[in-house]
C-alpha cells in the first residue's frame, strides 16, 4: 500500500464490533434456528443480556443507532410489554447464569421509574443472575430526575453511560443534542451518590463545527467530572443509512486533516491526564476493570464496543438487537411494530443472522485481538485453528513484508507499531476479512 497516510485513514472500512459484520447477515437465520442455538447454550458458562429500548424523546442528528423519536409514552409502554414477553421467552430457553447486563438504544432513561423497575425485575425473575450482576445504563441527562435516580439504584444500577459528545453550543445546535456541564454534572453526582461504581462518558470528533481547540476544550471539561472510562469515536456520517444526518450540512464537517488533529489532541489531553488506552477508541483509569483486562490481555470487543466481560455469549432483547453466540449471530426483526406482533405469547422475533464456520472463527479472534491487543501470535492461531490458523499465519506473513500500517512480525508476533495502532487497527484487520468487499456494505472511514 503506497497511499500517504491520510488518504488511508479516509478508507471505509468496518469497526469491527463482529466477525462477519452485520451487513453480511442474511435471512436463512430464523426463529427456528435461534430457539435451538439458545437452548444448546452450556448451563455452566456465563451469559450477558443486552436489552434495547428504541425510543427517544428527541432526535440527535448525528446518531446512527437504531431508534425513533417520540413526544408520547405510550408507544414505550406497549414496546415495554412485548420486551417483558420476550424476557420471559428466552428466559425459558437458557438456563445459563447471566453476569453482565446492558440497557441500550435509544434512550433507556426514557422509561418511567416505575418501568425501569418493571424490566429490572422481570429480568431477574427471568434469568439466574449471578450475585455480583453487573448492571449498566445508558443514560440521556435530559431525561433524569430523582424519582429515575431512584429507580435505577433499586435495581442495582453499577454502572452509568452517559452520551456527551460536545459540549460547545454551536456544535450541540448543529447536531440537535443541547446538554450542558451542568445537567452532565448533577447525573453524574446523582448515580455515584446512589452507588454507581463506575462513570463512563462517549465523546465524538469529526462533528460539525468542531475543531481542534473546541474538542480540546470539551475534553477538558470532561475530565473535571472524573470519569471512570472514556470513549473517543469519530463521527460516522452515513446518511445513506440514517436518512436523518442529511440535516447536518456536509459542508461543515472537517476533512480527514483535521479529523485526526481532532483525535489526536483528544488523545494527548486524555493520556496526560492518567488515563490508560484502551484499544483504538476507550480510555480508562488504572484502577478500572476494563484497564485490568486490557494490561492482563482479556480485553474482549462486541456490538458494545470494547468490554471486560468474559462471556461468549452476548444475548440481544428488543427489537433490532443482535446475539452473538458460540453457533453464530442472531438479530431480531428492527421494526418495532413487527417486532411487538411477533414477540407475544412466546414468539420469537430472529429475522437474520449467521452461522460461523471454521474459517469465520479463526479470522474472528485474530481481528478481535488485532482490535484488542493489536498483534497476535502467529503460533497460536495455527495451535487454535488448525489449517485455516495457517492459512491466517500466511496471509500475515505476506502483509508483514513492507506496508504502509506499521504492521510487521516479531519473532513468532504479528504487531502493528503501539504509536500508530489505533489509527490503523482497523485497515489491518480488513486486510484478514474474508467477505469484505463481496457485498454492497458501505462502512465509515477508518479514523
């Protein structure tokens, strides 16, 4: 690869949150073949639930998540009782302990307190948690109260997301997201103070507007708040995806340059301050679990994004959210109205998916600990994976001789250069990507 560094730090290329990525699911995945993975799941190996509330009292602009906006409760409480069906459901179907579980969307705040506690409890009357559950929240800081604040401790919240993104004004006009330090302020001092042990916060680069002393100082502010982990994405523009990032003028938006002095400033600001990096994007205090995982080599990647969780198994509830499981992907039907016809009375609402061969396997845990460690040891996948461990370790060995990436072999040790990985993590795991390019997938650029 002869291209200068910008020129491939603007190719599309997936995140990598799975191996195949969702675009490559197809519809030969069904209820049918989700009932019977869900039911061959081990008794004994721990599971962790994601459960989706898709439903937001606004929409921000720049999202790409799988949700809709409305000013009415009561298409959340009927969506609420087909999810409370489907807990039940799949509740019936495993019999494994659950160790980890996540609200996402959405908005899951947008819940009444009282609801929250509903979903709280029906999953665990659903599930056999284990006694150290953890629990974690995405949470809208314009949706919370105290009666809210009160709610989520009940159910033994341990663990507050919050969606900040910018926090200059102009910006959060642009992309529809008014939130101020001081509402972010006050939810973070209302979790902790109910017992949260752990604050995390999402911030983006590459929005509208923005530049580089503007994110510097959302850092900054950020950081006052002392957060336990820190995400950095850069904004996806996908507007042929998310019909609504059409109302951010493309016009506004930095170029690849300043996109990457925007991370970069970001990163320097994060790391001075006595953060740890994690993997390409996440940023975490030492004492954080997911800082542990990372220095002991157990940091894992999922459809959430870096994680600590040890699980194999990631089990989605709600419509649009995705299973990944030991037998392959499962994801249930995304429109919410289908989606509540198909969950009642014990239905299932699996739509598409994957199954993993041989293959899949292998190149899934090499681009997993390329995401994660970024290298792998060439011994080991052929130790794990046999033939196609080999045929990895080739492909590796051909990539390894003069590239552009700073990826080259040590001994035994395929490794990217730890000044340039997180930059280039993903342009190299594309490089191990059976089917990346064999279908109309679109992804966004790589930084």
């Amino acid at each position: 690869m002869r291209s200068t560094p910008s020129a491939l730090l603007s190719q599309s290329v997936p995140r990598y949150t799975s191996y195949p990525t969702a675009p490559h699911f197809h519809a030969g995945i069904d209820c049918e073949t989700a009932r019977r993975w869900l039911g061959d799941l081990p008794r004994e190996e721990p599971v962790s639930l994601y459960v989706h509330i898709p439903y937001c009292d606004r929409l921000c602009w720049f999202c790409a998540c799988h949700t809709k906006q409305t000013r009415q409760y009561a298409p959340v409480a009927a969506y609420l009782e087909a999810l409370l069906c489907e807990v039940a459901t799949i509740g019936r179907l495993i019999k494994a302990p659950v160790k980890a579980i996540h609200f996402g969307g959405g908005s899951p705040t947008m819940l009444t307190p009282e609801d929250m506690k509903r979903l709280g409890e029906a999953l665990k009357g659903a599930f056999d948690c284990a006694p150290d559950l953890s629990l974690s929240v995405e949470m809208d800081p314009n949706d919370m109260d105290e009666a809210r604040f009160d709610a989520l401790a009940e159910i033994s919240m341990s663990r507050a997301s919050l969606g900040i993104q910018d926090f200059d004004p102009v910006v959060q006009k642009t992309i529809n997201r008014i939130q101020s330090l001081e509402d972010t302020a006050w939810v973070v001092e209302g979790v902790r103070a109910r017992g949260a042990r752990s604050v995390n916060f999402d911030l983006l680069y590459g929005l509208p507007h923005q530049t580089v002393a503007g994110v510097g100082t959302t850092i900054r502010q950020a950081l006052s708040l002392k957060p336990d982990r820190l995400a950095l994405f850069g904004y996806a523009h996908v507007p042929w995806f998310k019909k609504h990032q059409t109302m951010i003028d493309e016009a506004s938006l930095p170029d690849a340059a300043a996109r990457l002095a925007q991370a970069e400033e970001a990163r320097r600001i994060i790391l001075a301050a006595g953060y740890r990096a994690i993997g390409i994007d996440h940023f975490a205090l030492p004492a954080d679990n997911m800082a542990i995982a990372a220095e002991n080599g157990r940091l894992r990647r999922n459809f959430q994004g870096y994680t600590d969780d040890s699980c194999d198994s990631l089990i989605g509830l709600g419509s649009s959210s995705i299973s990944q499981l030991p037998q392959g992907y499962l994801q249930t039907m995304p429109a919410t109205g289908e989606y509540m016809r198909l969950v009642p009375a014990g239905g299932l609402a699996t739509v598409r998916g994957t199954a993993l061969n041989d293959d899949d396997h292998a190149r899934g845990w090499v681009i997993e600990r390329l995401m994660c460690d970024f290298g792998f040891d060439g011994q080991e996948v052929t130790r794990r994976f046999g033939a196609n461990g080999q045929a990895i370790f080739q492909t590796a060995n051909v990539l390894a001789i003069g590239n552009d990436l700073g990826f080259r072999r040590r001994g035994d040790r395929f490794e990217l250069d730890p000044e340039s990985a997180h930059r280039t993590a993903r342009l190299v795991a594309a490089e191990f990507d059976a089917y990346l390019g064999t279908g109309a997938a679109r992804h966004s650029v790589a930084m």
